[in-house]
C-alpha cells in the first residue's frame, strides 16, 4: 500500500499519543481500552494507547488506514478517552509543561446553515421572527453535520447550498416559501456558509515541534469567564499546516468504573498483591487495573467472558454502558 501511494512517518502522532496516556497513568488516572478504528492497530495496543489485543479479537486495521488518509497525507485520528482530562489544560498542568509554547486548543466555527439564516434574516428585518416563519425554519430536515468544512485560509466546501438545492427539489413547502419572502430568500442564501459564531472545540488539541505561534496564528477566545488562547484555524487548516491534531475526551463512565475497582480492590485487599504494576501474560498492567475474580487476578480491559453481562447486554439493560445506553441501541 505504501510503496504504490507514497510514505507517511506515523511515530511522531504514536509516540505523542504513548505520552500522553502514560501520563495519565502515572497520575493514577484510568483511559480508556480504546474505541473505533484505532482498535484494529497493533502498534497502538503495544504502546498502551489502546487495551484490547487485535490479534485476539480479530479487529480489522484497514478502516484505520485508508487509501484516502494515505494519499491525502493526514495523520491517524485516535480518539483518547481519561477518567479526568482536565488536569491537561490547568495553568501549571501537562501539557503547559510538556509542551510549553509549542500547543494549543484548537478553535470551532459555527456557521449559518439554513435554518438558522431564515430566523435570523427575518430577525434582522422584522426584529423578530413570526410564528409562521419560526415553526416553517423548524420543519425542515436537518443540515447534514461536519459540512461543510471551514477555514479562514483553506476556505469551505460549498456544500450547503449544494444540500439547499436538494432541499428545494424535493419540497414543494420551500419553492413557495421562495416565492413568498424573494428578498428575504435572497439574503438567506447568501448567508449560508458566513460565520455565525466561534467556540473552543471541546478536545481537539494541536501540537508541534515549534513555537506554535510561528505556524499557526492564534487567537483568544471567551468560554464562560476564562479567556483561552486557541487557533485561528479549524480542525482541518491545523492539519494542512502540518500540526498534530489529538482529541481527550472526559469520560464520566470511567470515572465510575475507576471508583468501582478501587471499592472491589478495598473489599479484597486481603488477596490484593503490593506494589503499583503487576505483569498478567507478560503483560504489564497498572494496578489501578486489576480486579480478582474468582480467584484470579485480571485486567479490567481483558476480563473473562461472562455469559449473564451479554443476557444484560441482550435485554437492553444498558444504561450504565457507554455508547450502548442509547435509545436506538437499546
């Protein structure tokens, strides 16, 4: 696959990626076993970013590393789950001492899509939005989410007035709402794709291996009363330029599952071995991991199957499982 479309030097993200969940781990902080492509990965599994063996189970690496993320350069995109990140971002925290001057949170653009563009062009006009027109707005389908894809510099795909097409096409209700409000219809497509508002993204960090500042330029942005320093460039323009993009994700099911073994280890201490790390099948498994269980001692990410959890799973008692707690999953 390589030799055919070209190289890509992935250690820089894997190693970085290792960084960071060694850190946590050193903190006594759990993270998570791993979700989506990146299980399939091998290297991922012997670097303790993620927990659960791909050889064993099977897992596919081809949706990890596709012919389009080769050709196009991109790194991986490892979502990283902690039972607290937000040491991460503290004034005198990680990544201000790993990676001072050299990162950065990455910034969000809202933009206006069609709904948003007709309450606020009869906003701006009438000074509020009537009834008829608010309850119209609300009927229609949902914009298509992540589209278009937004940059200060590298511009956006103009897929929304793509979609609008569509929309017309197929609704009778927005062709005479056309014919209805022409001025008003006029101004609302050209609002589409204008920048409605900016935010912090909720996780996505860039980092390199230089003054950030001398690569990307940045910006501050409000979030509640804090002031932070954030990208002027999206998610895809840090990208471009060549910075390393991670996503830490807070998870509160792990702050749960973390309480949890700490509660079973303390009802067992009596059979718990001393000592921060204990090697299970030559693996070496943090002790903030280990749970006995009939006996035996196993890690929490590779505990043995246990038919009455999937009878639980199967009867749609989900609602402590993460991702699995949905109504459509259920």
């Amino acid at each position: 696959l390589f030799a055919h479309n070209g190289s890509l030097d992935l250690l820089p993200y894997f190693f970085t990626a290792e960084d960071f969940c060694a850190a946590h781990s050193e903190k006594g902080i759990l993270c998570g076993p791993g979700r989506g492509s990146a299980g399939g990965v091998l290297i991922s599994y012997l670097l303790g970013i993620t927990h659960v063996n791909p050889l064993k189970h099977n897992l596919s690496l081809d949706r990890f590393l596709t012919l389009d993320r080769i050709k196009s350069g991109k790194m991986p995109d490892i979502d990283t789950d902690f039972a607290d990140r937000d040491w991460l971002f503290e004034d005198d925290g990680y990544l201000e001492k790993r990676f001072k001057g050299k990162y950065a949170q990455i910034a969000t653009v809202a933009m206006m899509k069609l709904k948003s563009s007709i309450k606020d062009v009869f906003r701006q006009k009438y000074k509020e939005v009537p009834y008829n027109i608010m309850k119209f707005a609300e009927s229609l389908p949902d914009e298509p989410q992540g589209i278009p894809t937004y940059d200060f510099v590298f511009g956006y795909e103009d897929t929304d007035k793509n979609h609008v097409q569509g929309l017309i096409e197929k609704s009778a209700e927005l062709r005479q709402f056309t014919k209805n409000y022409p001025l008003e219809w006029e101004a609302i497509v050209r609002c589409l794709g204008v920048t409605r508002s900016r935010g912090v993204h909720a996780s996505a960090v860039a980092i390199i291996d230089q003054e950030i500042n001398g690569l990307i330029p940045l910006t501050t942005q409000k979030e509640g009363k804090e002031a932070k320093v954030v990208t002027q460039y999206t998610m895809s323009g840090v990208e471009q330029v060549g910075a390393l993009k991670f996503d830490f994700l807070g998870l509160s099911t792990l702050k749960d599952i973390q309480g949890a073994i700490k509660l079973i280890q303390e009802r067992n201490s009596n059979i718990m071995p001393k000592g921060d790390h204990l090697f299970l099948n030559n693996l070496k498994v943090p002790m903030m991991r280990i749970l006995p269980y009939k006996g035996e001692l196993y890690d929490i990410w590779d505990l043995p199957y246990v038919k009455e959890v999937y009878d639980d799973i199967g009867e749609g008692r989900t609602e402590t499982v993460f991702q699995l707690n949905t109504p459509t999953a259920q």
